[in-house]
C-alpha cells in the first residue's frame, strides 16, 4: 500500500502556506456565478404563496383568477383542502409567470380559505407548553442531593436562556431547476451544501431516479447547516418547470420566508443548579432545561450539560422538548454546543462570584472534570495572557462610573473529523493533472485546499491543477456540515494524487533506471530521491504514458482515516466589554480566541474560520432573537433590519491564536467552522455580568434585556 | 403609451426643466407600486396623459458603466432586479430587498446606492458604477486585489456590495482612518463573519490608492 502521509512540516511546499483564496478575486470583483445568478435560456419565475396562520386548515385554495393573470405559467398547490398547516410561512402554493413581478401578481390572486386554529409559538414559559411538551425521561448519576446538601458546599441555582435564532443566509434557499418530460432530465442549480446528496433528495421527493438529475453549483451564499435538503420549494419548482414544458423555473425565497421557513437553530432555557466544595470544585449539577425546534424540528441534546466539565460525579438531567407552531428548524453550525455552553459557563463564572473566586481560577480548579485538562490548562492560561486578565479583571460589579467593563471567558469542543469523500484524479499525457471532487466551497477555502494537497503530492505548482467540484458527475463526497470537509476531501485528494502518482512514477521509472518507488515528485520534476540530476520533467514523464491517462481514485473512510484527519479540539475564548449602565448598550472592545487545532493546510483561510466563527457569535450573544408574536403567531422581525447582526463597527478586535506544531500536526487535520463559534457567546455574556454586577439570564445581551437586568425586572419564565 | 419620445427621456426632461404636471404623473407612476394606486385614482379616469409609464413594460436607457444599455422593465421594477434579471449582470445581490444589508450597493452619480429601493425608471441618465466596472479595464482597482490578499470574503455573497461600499467610501474619503472604515461600512452586513479582512483590506486599497496616485503625479508620498 502506498504511504500516504504527508512530507514533513519542514519539507512542504505548499501545504501549511497562507495561501490567497483561489476565488477570492473573482468574488471580490463580482464575477463569482452563484446559482441565484445563473439564468439559463427561457427561466421563468416562480413564488410561493404561504400561510399566514400559524395553525390552521385549508379549507379550499382558488387559483381560477391566478391562472388568468398575464404572464402567468403554471401552478402548483401544496396545500390541499384539508390540509393542516403548522406554522406561519408554511407553503400553500407555488405560481410561475414569465417575470417575477407577474409572478408575485399572480400569486395575490390565490385565495385561500382557512379555518383557524389555536396556536402555542412561545416556549419561554414552559408551564403554558401544556401537552406540547414532551418531557425525555430524567437522567441521574451519583446523588445530586446529597452532594447539594454537603457541607462546606455553596450552591447558586439560576435561569438562562437563549432564544431561536436564523440562519439568515444571505443567498436565500432556492434554486433554478429544468425538468425536461420527455427525457425525464433535471437540470438542478440549488444552493445547497451538499451537491454529491441533494440530487437524490429531489429525486426522491419527484418518484425520479438520482441518476435523472444533475446538480451543479459553483458558489453557494451561506448555507451554515440549512441548506441539506431539497425542500418543498426545490420539488415544487421541479413540477411547475414540467408543467410549463420544461422551461427553467426560478424560485428563490424572499427575505422573510428565508428567515421564516428556511431554518433556525433551537433555543434553550432552563433552571440550573450547581455546586462546589469550598476549595471551587464542582460537585453537583442538576439543570431542567427545555427547547424549541418548531413544529417539529430537531431538538437539543441536553446530556451534553454540563458542557466541556463532563465528570462532574453528581448530576441530575431533565429536558422537554417543546413542540411551537413555527418554522422548524435546522443544524446550525455547531448543532447543540453554543447552546449548551452559554448554559455551563454563565452558571459557573456566577457560582464563582458567589463564591468571591476569579472565574479564571475557578475554571483551571475543573479543568481535570473535562476530557483534555491539559489543552484547556494552556489554553486558559495562554488567553488570560493575551487579554491581560490578571490586571484587567475585577471583581463582579466593581468597576466604576456609568460605562463599565468587565472580562468573561468560556471553553468549547468540537470532533470536526473528516467525512466520507471520494477524488478522482487524473494525469494526461499531455502533462496536465485534473482533480475532480463532488464537494463544494462554502467560503471556506475548499478549492484552495484541495489543491494545495494536489500540488503538494505531485510537486506542481497550484497553477498546474485543474480542480473541478460543485457537480454530482463528480466522485461523491459528503456533505459540508459539522466542520467535516477539509478532513474529507484533503484525505480523498491525497489518496486519490499518491495513487496517480505512483502510476506516474512507473511509467517513468524504466528511463530513470531505478525502481519506481525511488522516485520522487519535487519542482515538477520525476526524479531518483535526493538527486536532482537524475531527473526528468513532470511533461516528460507523462510524455511516457503513451495514450493513456492515468486515472486513479481516493476516498476517505471515516472509520479508517489512515492518520489523515482526525477529530476533537478545545478551544477558550475570553472577552473584554464595556456597558454603559445608562442606555444598556453592550460594546465589545475585544475578543482572544485560544484554539486547539490539527494539521493546517492554509493558516490564512483557517483565521477566516475562527474570526468568522467569533463574529457569527458576537452576532448572537448581542444582537439576534426571533420574535413571534403571541397574537399573530407570526415572526415580526423577519428582515434585516429588526433581525440585526453585527457590523464591521460592531465586532471589536478579535485575536486569534492557535499552534501549528509538530505536535498537532500529527493529528492529521481537523475542521474549524465550527468549535471557533462555540464559546463566544459565553464568553461575551460571562464578560457583561462581571462587567455590570448581575446576570442579564435571557440573550441577546440587546439594551432592553440588559436594562431589566439591571433593574431587576427580567421577567421569570415560569 | 402616447408619447413619441422615449419614456426616459421624457422624464428626464420634465425634470431638468422643474417641476411639470408631466413631470410629476412620471414619478408618480414610478412609485405606484409602492405607495398604491390612490395618487393616480383621478388622472387615471381621463384618457391617459402622455408620459405616464406603464404599469406595463417599458423601454428605458440606463448608463451602466458607461454604456447606454436599453433595457424593459415595468415602472416598479428596482434598478437591482433590471440589472439581475434583465441585464444579467448579476454582480450585485439581492439580499435584504428593503435596503438595509447593502449586498446590492452600487454608485450612482458617485454616491452609494441600495440598488434594490431605487426604482430603474428613476435612474435613466444617471452614471451607474456597478461592481463590474472594478475590473472592466486591464487592471481591477486595487479595492478587489486587497479583498482577496486579506480573506475579505468567505461566501462572497455580501463582498460585490462591500466592495462597492468600500469604492463610494475612498472616492470621497481617500484617507480614512480605521473609525472611518468601520463607520463608512456600516451599511453593509455580512453572514460569514468577514469584517477583519474587510477592514484591513480597505485601509491596504486606501495606501495602494494613494501610492498609485502619487505615482501618476511625479510624487514621491502621497
């Protein structure tokens, strides 16, 4: 079997080099094709008509006067008479026209009929869930009771809570889709983080075989887990493109159903308790949580509490899941661990200033009930060092005046292990080298890293490589979730170039004289080990295999990543506020970010991961809430001007730190997306409490929950 | 339609001369989609006054980096979805739709704009600088190179709109301090968590700027 491990640190050429973002001028200079850009010849467009009821049933949908409408192409109900409908937003129908604006006009033709039924779309107040809720079974380990009841021990028991947020991607769900009937052919340009599965989702919801469809994506507009599935929208525009004959059919959310329908990320509130012997030793925790998904959306893994401090030997576990009449929601980067963070760290930074400790010192007194105590060691000690805690921090509530500051920090974990990916990679006669991945870059720097392992194997110059991705005729590979692709595809792509490789060296060998497996691959050039001058060019080389390419296959197996990829990091991240107690407005004025990191392969799109990481956080530790309103049981704020994120004023400075050692590297590479948004939330609230001397419980940390806090009128939840 | 002149210069020409009852049936229409029909409810029962525009589709000029682009579009239709939809040019974005995220910026008589709450009617004769125009000559302003070189983008759908930000925020303020950067960005919102490239890159464009500047006036500093 070929050796597959990666030259040494101090030999690499590329891998390990910040390299520039292989599309980032074509994305800066506007060039970059998203699907929501491409226009294929004849699209018409299409719109939703959707619920404005948060329960109701259809009682009969008219689309007579639509279908007379100018322009008008074709109609598709979703809904039919009968049918319940379970949140605001939920589809009705689908119109196309020949442009939008006559598709929208159309689309108020509809009428629709309901009857309108009760609805529950808030779950702050567990008490109102009523039967809505369903509680999972308690979960005990050792004796909390006991251990609250010690003595010697001092206890602080408290509500948190984080509302529902979206994902509020900026390139809507959505796709243009041609079904040709006659051949029974999709053509399908969704925006999707998975283009190798999201063909067979759509065929599965059309009775079509996956082979019928063809999928192809160059750039996607953010997905950060919403964007898997083929959705309701992709197979009703499917149906409208057949029934107009084939034409392609355009159908893109608009802002508010995006941030209605298109995905949320759980909430979280809860009661917690926790305690620890006099010396800050966590003894007990005992938490009853609950949580929204929507309708019926995922929900949120509380065994997960506490968070990071897992070996706390006494511990009582209750969870309901509540069932709300609102969108449903989706996997958010980090599926449960912002969550569940904020929790286990804003109890444990206000157990300690009970206990009159430095939270600092509380934290390293836990660091061994954690998985890595030695990781979070350094990491704490590294991020007080570059924060400046020791002469920063001051007690909870004693910095003075009307504007005051204060320091909070947190601690996260991620696996971020490679998931399971499939490269072809091709050599030509000619010389050049083709990789094809059905991957794609979410922003991430996907591109770029695959070739940099394909340059990196071959000794080529990143230029030498033709890489083609965003297409289900390529090899599959998995989906781009949980921090999974770079494991993946840089595992597959090296497989996949060292396979070719030695093809490559056996057909060069005979010239050279040697035996192929003394050969080597260093500025493209095939040459014996460590003697250039006996060498031969890379064309050359090729020039030998005749007529035939070379082409040769790598794949990832999860199960068996051969040292490629591995998962599981720590990370801490401290924050620096300032709170004018006045008006409540929270400003961050930093953020340091310790992270616990693999092999790199492009440092400079790893900072983009953790800095996007930190600031999608800041994002949701100040700023974003969904609102439903009780009465309407819609989403107010489904824009972006009342669902507010953070600015390029709003984020502070943001320093980051992570160790590319020889040490890490070892542990062949692990993703980023997602442990780097982990703690942020944490650490700004933990920062705000210090800061003003009392715990606003419910994020975000916006002036009004601030001010309640402040004030004392946080309203309870039950 | 009864005019023989084309729509947009008619409108254009009610305007330049002050206010007209012609003048104001072309705004007027223009907004209908917006505001409703009630401006309209009187005029529209006598015999259509020459110089209203639609509601159907109509033939406008747009100068869009330089070029006279005639283009259709109903009176409602934004300058954004004319450009997208109807043009394909497709640099800028449709994001928020209600003018608060900025993915759509472009530069009208060298002023920022929210492509998606300017109505394509209203911009006939107007300079429109969309991000296209950034690399249309042999080499891109130096804005585009300094979003790459500093990872100002992760999915790139709010950089067209952040560099055109970036570009209304230099041509008048060539030398911004970081505060300035911030604050002349504050328009523009992006998903990813991209603005400490973005920030970096926009100071980088301002030197490369003024160097370049410098460079064509004989000076050593700029």
């Amino acid at each position: 079997m070929p050796d597959y491990s990666y030259p040494p640190m101090e030999n690499r050429r590329v891998i390990g080099k910040r390299i520039t973002r292989l599309d980032g001028v074509e994305k800066a200079a506007g060039k970059a094709k998203y699907n929501s850009d491409v226009r294929p010849k004849g699209t018409i467009h299409a719109v939703g008509v959707f619920s404005p009821h948060a329960h109701a049933r259809v009682k009969s949908v008219d689309t007579s006067a639509a279908e007379k409408a100018p322009g008008f192409a074709a109609v598709s109900v979703v809904a039919k008479p009968g049918a319940e409908v379970n949140w605001a937003g939920q589809e009705i129908a689908f119109i196309a026209a020949d442009t939008e604006e006559r598709a929208r006009d159309a689309a108020s033709l509809v009428k629709v009929e309901y009857e309108v039924l009760p609805h529950l779309v808030r779950e702050e107040n567990l008490a109102k869930a009523g039967v809505r809720g369903k509680p999972a079974g308690e979960q005990v380990t050792g004796d909390p009771d006991a251990a609250f009841s010690a003595s010697g021990t001092v206890s602080h028991e408290a509500e948190y809570g984080i509302p529902v947020i979206t994902h509020c991607c900026l390139e809507p769900h959505g796709q243009i889709v041609a079904w040709d009937g006659a051949a029974n052919q999709i053509k399908y340009w969704p925006s999707t983080q998975t283009v190798s599965a999201v063909g067979g989702d759509l065929a599965k919801q059309l009775e079509l075989p996956a082979t019928n469809i063809h999928v192809h994506q160059d750039h996607i507009g953010g997905g950060f887990g919403s964007k898997f599935q083929s959705d309701v929208w992709g197979a009703e525009a499917a149906r409208l493109s057949k029934k107009a004959g084939g034409k392609p059919v355009k159908l893109y959310l608009d802002r508010r159903e995006e941030l209605t329908i298109a995905g949320v990320r759980p909430s979280v509130f809860g009661k917690v308790k926790l305690a620890a012997n006099a010396s800050g030793e966590l003894t007990a925790w005992d938490s009853t949580t609950w949580m929204t998904g929507g309708f019926a959306g995922g929900g949120l893994n509380a065994d997960l509490l506490p968070y990071v401090f897992r070996n706390v030997a006494n511990r009582r576990i209750n969870h309901t899941a509540v069932s709300t009449n609102c969108g449903t929601s989706r996997a958010w980067r980090a599926p449960n661990h912002p969550q569940v963070c904020y929790i286990t760290c804003a109890a444990m930074e206000d157990l300690a200033a009970k206990m009159k400790m430095d939270p600092v010192e509380f934290f390293l007194k836990n660091v061994d009930k954690t998985a890595r105590a030695d990781t979070y060691r350094g990491q704490i000690l590294k991020a007080s060092e570059m924060i400046g805690w020791k002469k920063n921090w001051k007690p909870r509530g004693s910095s003075p005046g009307t504007v005051k500051r204060g320091l909070g920090l947190a601690v996260g974990t991620w696996g971020g292990a490679g998931h399971a990916s499939q490269c072809r990679a091709t050599i030509n006669p000619d010389g050049s080298a083709v990789v094809e991945i059905g991957s794609q870059d979410l922003g991430t720097g996907t591109r770029t890293i695959i070739v940099q392992v394909a340059a990196e194997t071959y000794g080529l110059p990143m230029n030498a490589i033709t890489l083609k991705l965003g297409d289900n005729m390529y090899p599959a590979s998995g989906a781009s979730g949980g921090s999974t692709t770079v494991g993946g595809v840089s595992a597959s792509t090296r497989k996949a170039t060292v396979n070719a490789l030695d093809k490559l060296f056996a057909a060069a060998a005979p010239s050279l004289g040697v035996p192929a497996d003394q050969l080597e691959a260093v500025d493209s050039k095939i040459q014996v080990k460590g003697n250039p001058a006996k060498s031969m060019t890379w064309k050359a080389a090729c020039g030998k295999l005749g007529v035939s390419a070379i082409v040769e296959t790598g794949a990832n197996d999860p199960r068996n990543p051969m040292g490629l990829t591995t998962g599981g990091v720590g990370g801490c991240q401290m924050a620096d506020v300032s709170v004018d107690i006045e008006t409540g407005v929270v400003k961050l004025n930093k953020i340091v970010a310790v992270q616990d990191i693999g092999l790199v392969i492009n440092p400079k799109t790893a900072d983009s991961q953790v800095y996007g990481g930190i600031i999608m956080g800041i994002c949701a530790a100040l700023y974003e809430e969904r609102v439903m309103d009780e009465m309407t049981g819609r989403f107010v704020n489904a824009d972006m001007e009342f669902y507010k994120l953070a600015g390029a004023g709003d984020i502070g400075e943001i320093e980051v730190q992570f160790e590319i050692t020889p040490d890490n590297d070892k542990r062949g590479v692990i993703g980023l997306g997602e442990p780097a948004t982990v703690p942020t939330i944490a650490a700004i609230a933990n920062a705000v409490a210090n800061a003003i001397g009392v715990r606003p419980p419910v994020l975000p940390l916006s002036a009004k929950n601030v001010l309640n806090a402040l004030h004392n009128t946080t309203r309870r939840f039950a | 339609m009864s005019s023989k002149k084309k729509p947009d210069q008619e409108l254009q020409a009610a305007r330049t001369s002050g206010f007209s009852r012609r003048g104001f049936l072309g705004t007027a229409s223009a907004t209908a989609g917006a505001v409703g029909g009630g401006l309209l409810e009187r005029p529209a029962q006598a015999a259509p006054p020459a110089g209203i525009m639609g509601p159907g589709e109509i033939e406008i000029t747009l100068t869009i980096n330089g070029k006279a682009t005639p283009v259709k579009v109903e009176p409602r239709t934004t300058l954004l979805d004319a450009l997208r939809e109807r043009l394909e040019i497709t640099g800028a974005k449709r994001v928020c739709d209600r003018g608060t995220c900025g993915a759509c910026t472009m530069l009208v008589n060298g002023k920022t704009v929210y492509a998606c709450t300017a109505l394509a009617v209203d911009m006939a004769g107007k300079k429109i600088e969309t991000i296209e125009s950034l690399s249309a000559g042999a080499r891109p302003h130096p804005i585009v190179p300094a979003f790459a070189n500093h990872d100002a983008q992760q999915c790139g759908y709010c950089t067209p709109g952040m560099v055109m930000a970036s570009k209304g925020l230099l041509d008048q303020t060539p030398n911004p301090t970081y505060d300035q950067v911030k604050a002349g960005l504050g328009g523009n919102l992006c998903r990813c968590g991209t603005y400490v490239g973005i920030r970096k890159a926009v100071l980088d464009a301002a030197k490369e700027l003024r160097a370049t500047g410098a460079r064509k006036n004989g000076g050593s500093n700029a």
